[in-house]
C-alpha cells in the first residue's frame, strides 16, 4: 500500500506537466485530461482510505522513502511521505472535491480561449496541496507550501488582460512571501533545536526544548497560517483573490490554499501544546478574525467577495479552535471538512448565478432568480443553511463542537470566547440571508437593465458537481458526528481531550440556534420586507469602513508600504549620496592627483632642467641648514 502514496501527488502533476507543456493540440481534450488525472488521484486516495480502515488503529500511519534530496553529514533532507490520519482526511478533501471543481470547470470555461492552461494550473494547485500534507518533513512541506503559493498567483491572475486580476495575483503572492518568511525562520529554529526538521523527532522530542523556543517557533508558525489560510494581520489578499475564475475561488476557499494554516497548526500541535503563550495567540487570531470576516461579509454587494469575508470569519472559527489545544483539534479539523463542502457549493453555486447573469456579481442586480435557476436554488440554500448552522446539517454539527469547546476553555476566557462564537454565529445567519435575499427572492431587479441578461439554469456539467457538494453540506456532519466516528479516527494524530464546559451541549445548543434565529430575523427585517435599492445606501461608520475591508488595504498602506517608501527613497539617497559619493569622490580624488602629477611629465627640457636645479637647491639648503644646527 505504501507504494500507491506517491501517486496521489504523481498523478496530478503529471497532468500539470502534460497540459502546460503539451501545446495547441490538447486544447479540444486537455479539459477532460485534467479531469482524469484529478480523478485517478481521488481514486487512489480512496483504495488507500479502504486499505487504511483494514489495519489497527496503531498502524494505519504508512510511510513512503522516495530518494535522499540533501543527505549532507547531519543535514539530511529527505523526499518520504506520512500517510496518517489526518493526511488522509486531507487527501479525501482535496482530491474528491478537487474533482468536482474540474468537472465543474468544464462547463465554466467551456468558452474560454486559455482553458487547457487553466487545467494545467488546476492540477498543478492540487499537486502542491497533495505534497504539502503528504510531507513527512517540515521542509519538504515548505515545498508543498511555496507550490501552493505559485499556483494561487498563476489561477487568481489567469485573466491577465485584466488589471485588476494582475494586481490581486500579485497582492496574494507578496501577502503570502510574509507568512512563508515565517514558515522558513520556524525551521531554522526546528533544527537548531532538534538537528532534524522530520515530524516524528521534532514532535516527540518537543517537550525537551525550552518553552522560549517553543514559543519562538509557535509564533513563526502562526505567522505563516495567518498568511495561508488568510488571518488578521494577513486576510487582506482574500477578497481581492476573487478576480480569479469562480471554480478558483471554490479551490482556494473550500480545498486547497487557505486550509493550510489549519493543517501546518493542528500537525504542529505537540510544539503549541508546550508553548502556551503561542497557543493563545493563536486562539486572538481567531477570535478576531471570525469576528473581522463576519463584518466584511456583512457589507459586500459583491456575491464572492461576500463569501470570500464568509471564509475568513470561518477559517477563524477553525484557527480559534485549534488554539484551544487537544480539546480543539479534531473539532477544528471537523469544520475544516464540513465547510470544504458546503463553502465550495456556495461558490460554484455564485458562479453558477453568474453564468446566468452575464458574469454580473453584484447581489443588487440579482433577485428573483429561484425560479430561474432551481436546482442552484435549492443546492446553493442547502449550502447556506448548512454553514449558518441549521439544526441537523453538516455546518451545525461541526460549529456547535467548536462553540461547545469554547466555553469547555473554562473561567473567563472560556465565556469570552464562547460568547465570541455565539456573536460569529449570529452575524454568520445574518450575511448569509442576506445573500440568499438579494440573489433568490425579492424583486427581479436585473430586469430593464442595460444587456437585459436571460437568467437559465447551468448545464448539467455544473449542476451534477454542485448537487453532489449539497448532499456532503446535508450528510457529511451527522456522519462525523455519529459515535464520535471522527473524533476517534483523528485521536491518534489529535491527542483528543474531552473538555468540560460550564453548560451542557443541550444549553449550548439552544444558545446556538438562538444567535441563528437572530441573524435571520435581522437580515429578514432588514432585507425580505423592503426593497432593495438598486445603489447602495451611504450606511453606518461601520458599514462604510466594513465595505472597505475594515480598512485593511489603508491600515497596510500606513503601517507598511509608505514606511517602506520612505526607507527605501532613504536607501537610494544613502546609496547614491554616501555609498557612490565615497566611490566617486575617491575616484575623482585620484583623478585629480594623476592629471596634476601628469604635468610634471610634459616632455619639455626646459621643465626638466629646472625641475631638477630645483630639486638640487633644495638639498644644497637642506645640507647647509643641517650644518648649522
């Protein structure tokens, strides 16, 4: 069995491989190649999954060698891959609905001229994924990583004659160079610490580094979630991100890319659970991003950039989680893979709209459309009911375990952080009925406008992908909830400890759908009784400055792109004037010295002669002068 882990990468990057360097002759079935190789990997995934569940619990974890990468006296880098539990959770999540997005993408870029590229690029993010959690190593997970990074920038920039796309490309890829410094200074100080970056000395030997160190590398570790899976201080390349192809979105936001951080902290627990200054760090950068997100979601007109606040606000959820330690981890984890479904059916579900709507994005455009569109309808708002937590679908199991988990943190922080989740999940029913309102019900507001679009249902290509993530968004919950099935199938990597709130899971519970009940009636109040306006209205403080992203972009251009002007106009002047003016000065000093030493060599006798009676009445006066003394 371990002989098959390296297919699940080798699969999809050898489509990559085929379809960006096969040329012009693949573009009438490149599409379908991608599809193939996506689809072999989820395959393999699945017989090794099968294969997995035939063995004790204590041995399900495989191993493959491939080669020695860097094996230099005690530097020893290795190629090998870690198939465990909670890589093969990955694995599923990556190739299965990984899949469904290119089966989706056919339809979708059915029309566009660059599409065997978009395949290309498309295994070629599910390659680097792949190789990220399959990684047994810290460094051959930083390959993985900057992998993922440059297939974001390629797919969020794949419509390069757009400026804009050009520009968000290049936002995510310099945002994500900050968390990856991170990652890099975090396994610096792995082997420094350990002599080793592999995963099972590292993590087994962690209690024996200092809790500074620890500390040090927890720190580093976040910084590089926080780039990943797009967390305050880093979030400000999400909504920008949004410029790439719909099926990228669904990519990046459900499966891949923003997943990562998660994944790298919940891997890194033995490191945070003996640093917990770095764990409450890591439990602030949730808290506040769940909160931020939810806000910005509040706020978007724009259909995908409303979900893409969504995402934020839920990956926090996860972040938050994974802070609270082994109480935590197969919770945030278990979120991870209920929201990989529904968040990519509400994703190819907005693009679904969009392909009806002549790419039009903006929700106040929209309305009406459920008649239209039904089968979006109905796989877009099981989507939407599961991720705002409705009693017995997938969103509700997995959210209430974390908000639950909250509270189990205990004395005050626990209710401030419980009550936090309570708050996210409140506004979280809100910005999700307010999409539902604007985009299905209401007044048909697309109608007189100029390009009047013809609203029609996807075509099937599309449509199958979407009803099969709706039936993950209704089931997927219940199924890990069940017997604590996924709890357990993670303890051997997660460590799981039962935590023990102040409230029971039926008062927790009913304070859940309580905050639900609350969201809804507030954005049903403000949106399903009154019309609404086809411009947005001038709004709150809050509301202005949530429409511009809580200010980020003007927050970094402050604290850090004007900073960094002024230091690098200072390092020009200092180059110029200082470092070229001492070069150029002594240059020009020497130049100076050898054209006034070149006249005395002018090839005249005369200049000679009395150089030389000069010369020699100068040691005639100096004789006679030392005589006398």
């Amino acid at each position: 069995m371990e002989s098959l882990i390296g297919l699940l990468v080798g699969f999809p990057l050898l489509g990559a491989a085929v379809l960006l360097c096969g040329g012009a002759k693949l573009d009438r079935s490149g599409h379908w190649l991608g599809v193939l190789f996506s689809g072999a990997s989820f395959v393999t995934g699945v017989v090794l999954f099968a294969g997995m569940l035939g063995r004790p619990t204590d041995e399900r974890a495989l191993h493959q060698h491939l080669f020695s990468w860097v094996p230099v006296e005690s530097f020893q880098a290795d190629v090998a891959f870690q198939l465990d539990q909670l890589a093969m959770t990955f694995v599923l999540l990556i190739t299965g609905v990984g899949t469904l997005i290119h089966i989706y993408s056919v339809g979708y870029m059915e029309h566009d001229v660059g599409r065997r590229r978009f395949f290309g690029y498309l295994n070629l993010f599910l390659a680097a994924m792949l190789l990220l959690v399959l990684a047994d190593n810290y460094l051959l997970l930083y390959v993985g990583w900057e992998g993922v990074g440059l297939a974001s920038y390629l797919l969020i920039g794949f419509w390069q004659f757009k400026p804009s796309a050009a520009v968000a490309a290049k936002k995510a890829f310099l945002v994500n160079r900050v968390g990856d410094a991170g990652l890099a200074i975090a396994i610096f100080l792995m082997f420094t610490t350990f002599g080793t970056f592999t995963f099972a000395p590292v993590l087994e030997n962690a209690t024996d580094a200092g809790e500074g160190m620890l500390t040090a590398i927890g720190l580093m570790l976040l910084l590089a979630a926080c780039g990943k899976s797009a967390q305050v201080p880093l979030q400000s390349w999400l909504g920008d991100a949004m410029e790439g192809p719909t099926p990228v979105s669904a990519l990046i936001h459900a499966a891949t890319m923003v997943t990562a951080g998660v994944y790298l902290i919940t891997r890194s627990g033995a490191i945070f659970n003996g640093a917990p200054d770095a764990q409450t760090a890591v439990v602030v950068v949730g808290a506040v991003t769940l909160i931020f997100g939810a806000i910005v979601g509040c706020a978007k007109d724009d259909i995908k950039k409303a979900l893409a606040g969504s995402t934020m606000s839920q990956i926090g959820y996860m972040v938050l989680a994974a802070g609270l330690g082994p109480i935590g981890y197969a919770f945030a984890i278990m979120h991870l893979v209920t929201h990989g479904f529904f968040k990519a059916g509400l994703f190819l579900g907005a693009g679904s709209v969009m392909h009806g709507m002549n790419d039009e994005v903006d929700m106040r455009k929209y309305g009406g459309l459920r008649k239209y569109m039904p089968v979006t309808f109905v796989t877009f708002g099981l989507g939407y009911l599961a991720i705002i937590g409705f009693p017995g679908l997938s969103g509700f199991f997995s959210k209430d375990q974390i908000i639950e988990a909250a509270f189990a943190k205990g004395g005050t922080q626990g209710l401030i952080l419980g009550a936090v989740t309570l708050i996210g999940a409140a506004i979280t029913a809100y910005y999700m009925t307010r999409v539902m309102l604007m985009t299905f019900f209401g007044e048909e507001r697309w109608r007189g406008q100029e390009n009047e679009p013809h609203p029609h249902e996807s075509p099937k290509v599309m449509t199958v992908p979407m009803i099969v993530l709706a039936f993950g968004s209704v089931f997927a919950g219940g199924l890990f909830k069940a017997g604590e099935s996924f709890v357990h199938w993670l303890e051997p990597v997660t460590q799981f400890e039962h935590g023990h709130s102040p409230f029971s899971a039926a008062v927790v519970t009913g304070m859940t759908v309580v905050a639900l009940l609350i969201g809804v009636a507030g954005a049903w109040l403000q949106y399903g009784r009154r019309p609404v306006p086809s411009v947005a209205p001038r709004g709150s403080l809050l509301t202005r400055a949530a429409r511009r992203d809580l200010l980020q972009d003007d927050f970094n251009h402050v604290a850090l792109v004007k900073p960094g002007e002024y230091l690098t106009r200072g390092l020009v002047y200092a180059d110029n004037k200082v470092v070229d003016g001492a070069v150029n000065g002594t240059a020009a000093a020497f130049g100076g010295l050898s054209g006034r030493t070149r006249r005395v060599q002018n090839g005249f006798v005369r200049s000679y002669a009395v150089s030389m009676f000069g010369g020699a009445a100068v040691l005639v006066a100096a004789t006679l002068l030392m005589r006398a003394v």
